[in-house]
C-alpha cells in the first residue's frame, strides 16, 4: 500500500508545526491496526502495521505463533501451514504474512485523517501546556484576533497560541478592537478536551506589578520590593513598595523623572489612577500612607487588624474616596478594617467618651434582697 501525497504531507505537517512526523506515524499504526482488526474480525489475526515513510510504503501483517496443534487461529498457525510459507519456520516461531485487505483504502484513509487530527490537536495541546508553564504569571504582548458577547480572543507569542480574556478580566469601559495589540498578564494554562487554554487578564493587580519592573530598574533588580497591590481596573490602584537599600528612594524610582515612570504604566492602563504607597512595617502608619492623597491626622487601632483614621474634616470624603473606593483599596492593600472620620466627628466621640463612662460609674448597684 503505497501512497506518496500522504508521505509528503506529512513531511509538510512536520515542517510548518514542528511536530514530528514519528508520533504522527506511530499513532497512525496503531489505529490502522485496530481498524483492521474490526473490519476483518475472526479472519486477520494479530495485526502489525509497517509504515515505511522513506518508500512511501504502508504494508500490514498477520502475526501468529508456530504451534503443533492450534487452539486460536487468531493467534496461531500450525507447524505445517508455517513452513508452506518458509521451510525453515520451527515451533515456537512468530509467522509474519503479508496481506493486503481488500477494499480498506477509503477506511485507512479515514483512519489516517481522523489520527492525524486528533494527534495533531493533542500534540499542540502539550506543547502549548509546555511552552507556557513558565509564563504563568508573566505579561505578554499580544494581538486581538476575535471579540464575541462576552469573550476576548487573542493571539499570543508567534502567533500559534490563542488566549481568552474572560468578561472577569477585561476592564470596564476599555474597548478591544480586532488587530489591536495589547499587553496582557498570563493567569493560568488549563488542559481541556478541546486543548490548551491560555487565560490572560488586563484587570489582574499582577498586571501593574510587571509593568512597572518593565518601567523600573529598581524593581527589576529586586532593589525596590512590591509589597501589596489592591486594584479596581479600570479606575484606581494602590501599590505599597519598600526599598532594601536605605540610599534609594523607593517612590521617586516608581515615579520617575517628572513622573516619567508612573506615567507609561497609567499610560498602559488607559488612564487608571495609580497611588503609589511607601510601606512600612508600623501598620498604623502604613494605614496613614495607605489613605493618600488625602491627609491623615491619626491612626489609633481599636482591635486586632481594626483602626480608626482621623482626618482634616475638609478631606473626608477625598480620604472615602468615590462611593468608598479610597478607603476601600487602603483597607485591602494594609488588610485591615479602617473606619475614616472627620476631626470633629473624632472629637464629638472624645467628649462623649467621658460621659458614657460616668454614667457606668454613677449606675446604682442593685438592691438587696429582704
């Protein structure tokens, strides 16, 4: 059985998607085998295939074992029949005859599609699984290829692996158009039954995090360390950094010569507002820092990871920030409950604080029993 268009495809497979033709060809007997199996049932025996791709050659065997008297023809051949087909077969011998099956052109050719496919979908599925493992957690460029309802399809690396952005992971109010080039942050490689799938966001706070080591040397050569991120894409993000060396000023590194830094990454972001934050290790003072832009008088801590922030009574609402986002993006980036309020409603509970204590102490104590 010989078939040279098929040889030479497969060498193009080869060729354009760097898989070799070797697992295709291993595949492709195995299946050829078993299809030869069902179609002559009871009739072909043990069924070896020998795909010859230098001939251009598939060739198929019956394989049985010489016996002197058979119980599985399937299996055997006895003494007498194997030495019809060569003297010098002896017991114990395994018998290869060629045949060829009749009518199995349309079915091998089936066959062969149908494993080249599914092989090729499988071998494409590892590499990419394979290609990816390590940029879990990387930011990547990327070129929009697909947008549907609800989904973001892309085109990452050489061009050969698909991404999905997600309706989580696209930021509110950023429109993605085909063709358009992005930088995108690697979530997750997932194995599924229609192959590798790359997640990639634009709304992950690890996605500030790797634009800013690319704008930032510092934070490259782990001289400046990101502490926490807190995000809500599209609007604000708040970043605490720390700098290792006392010599370097960690924010100024973040922002940049006349803001230089800050602002390619804002650039990035389409206009995200981004706090950057120096972190300390005193948590009530982080929870000051935390606050900015708004001016922060005190921190008292009333329980564990609990405290108050007291503010000029005219930065109030910059402190709470927009329907509470200041206040809510410092209490994820600190971790703590944060309850900010004026100076005069701090002062208001400070005189009231004494009266509530008097009263506890004036309370008369219970009468006594006759």
């Amino acid at each position: 059985m010989v078939n040279k268009d098929f040889f030479e495809a497969l060498a193009a497979l080869e060729e354009e998607k760097g898989i070799s033709s070797e697992i295709f060809i291993e595949a492709l007997r195995n299946a050829l085998a078993s299809a030869c199996k069902k179609q002559f049932e009871g009739n072909a025996g043990e069924v070896d295939i020998r795909i010859v791709p230098e001939k251009n050659s598939i060739k198929f065997f019956t394989v049985r074992t010489c016996v002197e008297e058979v119980t599985d023809p399937e299996k055997e051949i006895s003494l007498a029949d194997a030495q019809a087909l060569k003297k010098s077969y002896k017991i114990g011998d395994i018998v290869s005859e060629e045949f060829t099956p009749k009518e199995f052109g349309r079915i091998a050719a089936q066959t062969a599609k149908q494993v080249i496919l599914q092989k090729l979908h499988e071998t494409e599925r590892d590499n990419t699984i394979s290609e990816f493992s390590d940029k879990k957690d990387e930011l990547m460029n990327c070129v929009v290829r697909k947008v549907d309802d609800k989904n973001v399809y892309v085109e990452l690396g050489n061009g050969q692996i698909e991404g999905i952005m997600l309706p989580q992971d696209q930021v509110p109010g950023e429109r993605y158009e085909v063709n358009d080039r992005l930088q995108v942050y690697v979530k997750n490689i997932k194995s599924g039954s229609r192959g590798a799938q790359v997640l990639v966001s634009r709304t992950a706070a690890g996605l500030v995090k790797r634009l800013f080591e690319n704008e930032v040397p510092e934070i490259k050569a782990g001289t400046v360390v990101v502490k926490a991120i807190s995000r809500e894409a599209g609007q604000r993000t708040k970043m605490a950094i720390y700098s290792e060396d006392p010599q370097v000023d960690a924010v100024g590194a973040c922002v940049g010569n006349k803001g230089s830094r800050v602002n390619a990454v804002v650039a990035e972001l389409g206009g995200e507002k981004v706090d950057i934050i120096q972190w300390s290790e005193n948590p009530l003072e982080f929870i000051a820092k935390a606050l900015s832009p708004a001016k922060v008088i005190s921190v008292t801590q009333i329980d564990e990871k609990s405290a108050i922030a007291v503010v000029p009574d005219d930065k109030l609402s910059l402190a709470i920030g927009r329907d509470g986002q200041n206040a809510r993006l410092a209490a994820r980036l600190t971790g703590w409950k944060i309850d900010v309020k004026s100076e005069s409603a701090a002062a208001k509970m400070e005189e009231l604080q004494p009266h509530a204590e008097e009263a506890e102490e004036e309370e008369p104590a219970p009468a006594e029993e006759e």
